[in-house]
C-alpha cells in the first residue's frame, strides 16, 4: 500500500483525529468483586465504557476473586484495562508490593497502575512507607502509578512538588474537585448494561485524555500512522526536490 502524498494528508490526520477523539474522550469504570459477576459483553455493546479499573489486591493478603476473570474478559472485548491496589497502614511496603505483583502480570495492563489510598487515612500516613510503594511499582511496570485519593488526602499530604509528575486520581461526589487531578471518580451510583447494582463512574480532567494514563507500550501504539505518513511524505518531499521540475 502506497502511503499518501501531501495532497491526501488533511483527509488523513481528519480521519486519524476523529478515531483517536472517540477513543481519548473515554469515560471509564472502577470495579472489584462487590460487583459481582459482569458481563462484560454487554459492557462493551453500552459503548459507554472504554476503560476498567480493576480491584487486585488489598494489603499484605487480599487477593480480589475476579480480579484475573474481569481483567481477561474484559480485555477480550477491547475494554482498556488497568490494575489497583488498595494501600493498607497495617504491613510494608515491600509486603504489599509483593502482594500486587503476585497477582498483576504487566503484559495484561493497558493503564498505568494505581495506588488507592482511602480517605480514612488522612492526617496519618506513613509517607516514606507509601513512597517507597510508589517506587516499587514504577519499577515493575515502567510506569508511575496513578495515586487514588480523597481532596483532603491530597491537600495533607500528595500537593507538593515531589509528586507533582504522578497523575492523581480523586473522588469527588458533590462537585467538580478543587485540586489537581487527571480522573476523577464522580460516582459511585452509576448503572452500566452487564453490571448489576451500583458501579463507579470515571471521567477525565478536560486537560487530560485516556492517552495520558496509557502504559507506555500502548502510548507508543496510539498514532503510528500519523507518524509513518508524516515521515513518508517528508521523505518524498526532500526526495521530490532533488528531482528536475517536469510541466
């Protein structure tokens, strides 16, 4: 297949944009095994779900028991699909890690991985503990979690310049958050075919997109065809200048 030439390239990144536009005004889900069975299927015929945040682990022991039936079939129907630990006070970081990791195998994460730190533990987290959980996780799977929390969380103890480059996650049911955020979980009361019962509701900041919170295997995927045209056609305009013009 040829690639198109200059004239072909606004019909082209029109088309590439409108695709990538469906797809980055994603809104998600979160889930765990309080949703019971779901059937995915139906989920993804909504076409209102594009993205699942999927309950691993708790702790030092907890293993969610659909966690790996939720991320498989999920993923089978092209749901984007990333993974959550929910951070507890009780154990180490190094125990928790290995908790996550025992459960979460990075080839099956399309998002960035997230650390859920429940309101609960405002004013007396254990920062150094929840640092180094942070690395621990950057470190297998390449990629900085998303840090879950309340505002009052946030303001206490995740507002400063250290954690400035991790994407932050807040719930938020009354209003539209007043910190910083990249998602924001505006419900926990939203109804989704294939899901019985209540599920939360994920929407992004309007500065930020589903291409913001992609593992970076995924992030390299999104436009390649924007870049190969892009690069084709610069190579046939230097190669075309070198050629005698022809009436």
């Amino acid at each position: 297949m040829k690639y198109p030439c200059r004239q072909h390239l606004p019909i082209v990144f029109l088309v590439l944009a409108m695709s990538l536009t469906v797809t980055l005004q994603a809104q998600g889900i979160d889930v765990s095994k309080f949703q019971g069975t779901i059937n995915w299927q139906k989920v993804a015929k909504s076409k209102k779900v594009k993205f699942v945040y999927i309950r691993a682990t708790e702790g030092t022991s907890i293993k969610d028991p659909k966690y790996k039936a939720n991320v498989d079939s999920a993923r089978n129907y092209k749901i984007y699909v990333g993974s959550y630990h929910v951070y507890s006070s009780k154990t180490t970081a190094y125990q928790q890690f290995a908790n996550f990791k025992s459960v979460v195998s990075k080839k099956k994460q399309d998002l960035i991985p997230v650390l859920d730190i429940e309101g609960h533990h405002s004013g007396r987290l254990d920062m150094a503990r929840v640092n180094k959980l942070l690395e621990l996780m950057e470190k297998e799977y390449g990629a900085k979690p998303m840090i879950y929390t309340s505002e009052k969380v946030y303001r206490e103890h995740f507002a400063g310049k250290r954690y400035r480059a991790y994407h932050i996650f807040i719930a938020n049911y009354h209003g539209t958050p007043t910190v910083r955020y990249t998602l924001w979980q505006h419900s926990t009361t939203g109804r989704i075919s294939g899901i019985k019962g209540d599920v939360d509701l994920d929407k992004f900041h309007k500065k930020h997109s589903l291409y913001d919170i992609l593992m970076p295997k995924h992030r390299k995927k999104q436009a390649p065809a924007a870049d190969s045209t892009a690069k084709k056609c610069d190579s046939t305009k230097r190669d075309s200048t070198k050629a005698p013009a022809t009436k």
